[in-house]
C-alpha cells in the first residue's frame, strides 16, 4: 500500500477523508443506510439459529436484540478504535455466515452451551494467534487482495441469490413475487444513483431498500403486525443458553476458521484503507481490525450469538457512495445499539422482506467485485507468475463455490477449509504467488515480476 503524500492547506484539507466529520444529518442518514444494508446478516442468523434450535417467539426477539447490541458495540470499536482495537476505518460488524453454520454444527452434535463455549475459545485464540499471523502479510499483494475480494463478491452473491430464491425443492423455491421483489430492488438502486446528484445519489441503496421494501409493502408482503406488541426495552440476558463448556475438541472447527476469517479481515482492511486514501503502510491497521473482531466476538459469546465479524457488504457502500468518514459507521454502531434496547425498531427491522434485503445485499457485493478487478487491472499479467497465480486460485476458490458437494467425500474436518472457496482461494493465491516471487526467482523472470504494473514503469 503506497503512502499518501501529507496534503497542504487548511486545517480540514490536511484531516484524512475518514477522520472527518459530517453535519449531523447526513451522518445519521449515511449511518442508517449502513445498518440497512447489514440488517440481513444478524436477521438471518438469529432466524436460523432460532428455528435449528426450535426457539420460541420470546427468545428469539431476545436473540436479536442481543445480536444487534453486540453488531452495534463492534461496530464502535472499529470505528472509534480505542487502545488500539478497531481499525479507525468505516467497518461495520455482523455475524458471519460460514461460522453461524459451524456454531450450529457444534450446537447439534453437543449443545448450546458448548457451542457458546467454542465461540469464547475462538475470541480467545484470536489474540493468541494474532503476533504469528501479522508476520506473514507482507505475503498479501495487490494480486492476492483481488482475488479475495473477487472470490468474497461471487460466494456473497451465491449466497443471498439463496435467500432471494429459497431452498431448491420448497413449495415456494423461486417464488415470482420474491424474484421480481429483489430485482425491482436492485432496479430502483441503480436508477437512484442515476438519476439523483449530491446527497441522494449517495444513499441511493438506502433509496432502493426503501422502495423495494414500499413495494412490498403495497402487494402484501411485508406487515407491520406486532411491531408494537411485546416489551419496549429489551435487556439482553448473559449466558442465556446457561454457563459455557470449554471443549477445545469440539471447538477446533470454529477456532480453524478464525484463521480464514483473519485473512478476510487482512483484504478487507488493505482494500478499505486504498479506498478511504488513508495514509501511511495500511498493514498496521490489520491487527488492530482483529482485535476488534476477536473483543466482538468474545461479547457476543458472552450474549449466545456466534463470531462477529467485520462485514463485507459495507465496504461494498463505502465504495459506492464515496462516504468515506469513520464518524458514518459510528453512526450506524450507535442505531444498531439503539436497535438492540429498543425492542420495537428490532421487530420492525426484522420485518424487512427477505428478497429486498437480499436484491439489496447482491447489487452491493457485486460492487465489491468490481473493487476487486480494480486492484487486478494494476497487476502485470503478463508475468507468467502472476497469470498463474490468479488462474490457480480461481480454480480452487471457485470449485467449492460452484460446485457444492465437490469435497463432500473427504473427512468432515478438511471440508471445514476445502470446502470454503474464499479460503481455498485465498490461500491458494498466497502459496502461488509465494512459489513464484518469493522461493527463488526463475532466470526468465523480468525484474519486479509480481509487482503491479506501474510500480514496475516505475523502476
């Protein structure tokens, strides 16, 4: 990551764009766009949760204000970064979906309270594993970080196409209402940001929810039945699921994840501080995301919800809108935390049609996509390394992605890494690229082969 030069002038042109802050207004506006985008994420999860476990009505509104407080809190770490936890970067927290499946996993091959237990562990092993682990990011290039945030783009649209269609077999499997939904959705996105300047083009994916949503609303599909039954104030309970377990066995798949989720947290943050301009070597900030991550986490084991971690999609707003103050995300932290107490605004969020978050969610990912074939486009292809590199790390990463079940014949505990096609993919890059520029340099190689093409001009 290259060093910003120290800008000249006023006081405000030599802040950073993320330190600034927004009036007021826009920052609450920007701020609830953010949560909207995210709002899938902890939904779902305390959905799924809730009906693998066979949770009542009570615990699961419980669930989800806990999930929404501790979304909220990590949220603020990250954005406010005390004591050098949280990346001071516009970064969102939500559960994350791949360990939501291995929390249930554990859950129902033991207990809850062992899967509590394992998500406590994890939050421990996080700043255990941390001093190891940032001694090997000099090993994540440009070719590596877009390959990550393309593999993260393409799982991510998968994924929440599946939520937009449903379980292939269902009586209500590509249902036409929820396929037009999601599409109207992500229509009404793309023509706000078109036809709308300034301000409203910047909210423009707020702007499609919200007609997506009117939408819905106007054909039947989203009522506003018991937003306002059921207690106004909702205090999470600690340990609602009983005093933790600690079973190192039983917790090894979620801790072998915490490996793959500190290489997400790694692109996420080199590829979020080339976006916000920050200035000086964007490495020193990965260690302080994963403290924020692993503190999140811990919390909300504390609060019976799996990993929390730093969400994808909202990058994917930073780069859309070009809002790129911090003082934005501690605005979203602060309505998530509020939607965490406030009982009422967590029902009605949680009444948010499935195929309009999720129509939201894809246009959004896919922007990540795009951010990913930005930092592709500067690597030099024509160098044999780096076109295998990329060749090889799409191969592994996309197999999983695209053919579910490709590793099924393996032991359970490979397919916990083969089977995740980011990880597969990211750590594919990383061993390529390691064999080809790292091991010895091949005499045919021209000099700075592996480097982005202009910092090769720039020899």
């Amino acid at each position: 990551m290259s060093i910003s030069p120290e800008p000249t002038g006023s006081r405000e042109s030599r802040t950073e764009p993320v330190d600034r802050r927004l009036p007021l207004p826009q920052m609450l506006l920007f701020g609830v766009q953010h949560v909207l985008v995210m709002a899938a994420a902890p939904i779902t999860a305390v959905f799924l949760v809730g009906q693998a476990m066979g949770f009542g009505d009570e615990v699961m509104v419980a669930l989800m204000s806990a999930t929404f407080l501790v979304c909220g809190l990590g949220t603020l770490l990250q954005s406010f970064g005390p004591f050098g936890i949280g990346a001071r970067l516009p970064f969102v927290q939500v559960p994350g979906g791949a360990p939501l499946v291995i929390f249930l996993t554990i859950a129902q091959a033991t207990d809850l309270q062992t899967a509590t237990g394992a998500v406590i562990l994890t939050g421990v092993f996080y700043f255990l594993a941390l001093p190891f682990f940032t001694k090997v990011l000099r090993f994540f290039p440009p070719i590596v970080i877009g390959t990550m945030l393309l593999l993260v783009a393409i799982n991510l649209v998968r994924i929440f196409g599946g939520l937009i269609t449903g379980r292939e077999g269902s009586p209500e499997f590509a249902n036409l209402t929820s396929i037009a939904l999601a599409l109207a959705t992500m229509t009404a996105i793309v023509l706000c940001a078109r036809l709308f300047s300034g301000v409203l083009q910047r909210i423009a994916v707020m702007l499609g929810l919200l007609i997506g949503a009117t939408l819905a609303a106007v054909c039947g599909v989203m009522e506003f039945d018991g937003v306002l039954s059921g207690p106004v104030v909702a205090l999470p309970s600690l340990f609602p699921f009983g005093w933790p377990k600690f079973d190192l066995f039983a917790s090894l798949p979620l801790i072998i994840f915490s490996v793959v989720s500190m290489t997400e947290a790694t692109g996420q943050t080199l590829a979020t501080a080339e976006i916000v301009e920050k200035r000086g070597d964007a490495r020193a900030l990965v260690p302080r995301n994963i403290r924020a991550d692993a503190l999140g986490s811990l919390l909300g084991g504390c609060f019976g919800t799996s990993l929390i971690i730093t969400s994808g999609e909202n990058i994917g707003i930073v780069r859309a809108t070009g809002v790129r103050s911090r003082y934005v995300t501690v605005a979203a932290g602060l309505i998530l935390v509020l939607l965490g107490l406030f009982a009422p605004l967590g029902r009605l969020a949680s009444l948010l049609p499935t195929a309009v978050v999720a129509g939201t969610a894809v246009i959004v990912f896919a922007i990540i996509g795009v951010m990913g074939i930005n930092i592709l486009r500067r690597v030099d292809f024509d160098e044999h390394g780096n076109m295998f590199t990329l060749a090889s790390a799409l191969a592994m990463g996309l197999l999983p992605i695209l053919v579910p079940g490709f590793y099924s014949a393996f032991p359970q505990h490979l397919q916990i890494l083969l089977g995740n096609g980011l990880a597969m993919g990211t750590l594919t890059a990383v061993l390529v690229n390691l064999l080809f520029h790292h091991l010895g340099r091949r005499r045919d190689a021209p000099a700075g082969a592996g480097l982005p093409r202009q910092e090769i001009k720039g020899k």
